[in-house]
C-alpha cells in the first residue's frame, strides 16, 4: 500500500505529528486504526476522529467522535492544540479518554466533556467505513457470481480483478460544461479511490452486467462506469 496515497502515518505522538495533520486535513493512523479529519477554515477547524479496526465488518459498527469548543474566547485551532498539548501530543492517549469516558443521551446522540470540549459520539456502520488497513477483509471472488451485487464489485475491483475500468460518463445541470470535457470518460486511474467513495457513501448506486459481458457500476443515471471482470487478475493490498 502506497502510504502517501491515503495519507497513512505510523503514529501521531509530536507536535509535528499534529502539524502533519493540519497540513494535509485527514491521516489514517496504522498504529491506532484511526482515521483523523480536520476541517474548516483558517482558525475555524474542528476535529473527527473514526475508529476504523471494525470497517468491512458485517454487524458491527465504527465509533465516530466529534469535537466541538462551542464558543471559548480562543479561535477553534487553538482551543484544540490546547487540548493537543494537554494530552502531550500523544494520539492513543486521547483515545483511551474518549473511549473510556462516560457519555449521557442527548438529541439521540451521546455526549461528554473533556478539557473544555463537548465529544459527541455516533455510531457508524462498519460496512460503510473505509480503512486502507483492512482491505483484506474484502475477499476476491472464486466465480464469477449468477446475480452481481455491489458487494461483489466492491471485492473485485479491490482485489484487481479486472480490466479496462472506465469512466463511461457523468453527467450534471451543467451540460455545456459536461461536453467540454468530455463527460469525464476515459480510464479510472485510481480504482480505490472509486470504492473508497461507494464505501463511504453507497446511496444510489447498482451494477449489472450489459450485453457485451462488461460489469456495469452506475450512480443512479449520472455517474456511469464499466469493467470486464478478470478473476485471474489479482493485486495485493
């Protein structure tokens, strides 16, 4: 695996660990199966961290911890290097805390308080988590199946199992636009990528396969792509 593909880092234990994660707005941390996001603008950031060790797997669910300084006098960026610093800068640690402390129901959500900041705990599903770290849990197929699901293209195409995957067109309002470039069509050059984004956010898409034997992997009617199933083909993630 490419690390610097999906901004994977061993650990986060130093300031220039956290730097690190300003700079480049999200890392998958391998040593805690984390993934950590920064988001918002200038001062105005907030922090997520996903438990990813449960992700692909059926049944479970992956802890999803927000962090919220509501209105403190110190921008948001710097209420949370506070509480980086009181945590000396050390990742793990700051998962046992969040981990450990005790939320109370609020709004159908579950809430507590650590160093100035409300945490707000949700629950997401396993099979809709991404993690570059578990992909092996996505088994490659042994025959081609008699009716494809998108968990079947999901395995293939992690796996390698194909050839010539394309983009076959998308299409938005803004069709003048669409047509100067193309519709996009033309090859998918970065197939985890592509499932990393149906994991995440799988609502509207289906497959099937077309009359030229081409597995077919749309978003409703606007994002069409298509791949010849190859199971002889494999890659290692």
């Amino acid at each position: 695996m490419n690390k610097d593909k999906f901004n994977i880092v061993d650990s986060v234990k130093t300031v220039d660990d956290w730097n690190n994660i300003f700079e480049k707005l999200y890392v998958y941390v391998q040593s805690s199966q984390v993934k950590v996001h920064i988001y918002g603008q200038g001062d105005d950031r907030n922090m997520v961290i996903v438990l990813i060790g449960n992700a692909y797997k059926r049944s479970e669910i992956c802890y999803r911890y927000s962090f919220d300084s509501g209105y403190s006098t110190a921008s948001r960026k710097e209420s949370l290097f506070e509480l980086i610093n009181e945590i000396d800068f050390n990742l793990d640690h700051l998962i046992g805390l969040l981990v450990a402390a005790d939320y109370k129901e609020r709004n159908g959500f579950y809430e507590t308080n650590l160093y100035g900041f409300t945490i707000q705990r949700s629950n997401r599903i396993a099979i809709q988590t991404f993690s570059p770290f578990c992909l092996e849990r996505l088994k490659p197929l042994k025959e081609l199946p008699k009716k494809w699901t998108m968990a079947h293209a999901k395995r293939l195409v992690v796996n390698g199992q194909f050839d010539d995957f394309r983009c076959d067109g998308k299409y938005s309002s803004d069709y003048a636009r669409d047509a100067e470039e193309n519709f996009s069509r033309g090859p998918i050059t970065d197939p985890l990528e592509f499932i990393k984004d149906i994991i995440e956010r799988p609502s509207g898409w289906k497959c099937f396969i077309d009359e030229e034997g081409r597995l077919n992997i749309d978003c409703h009617d606007f994002n069409n792509n298509s791949l010849i199933p190859v199971l002889e083909n494999r890659i290692k993630n």
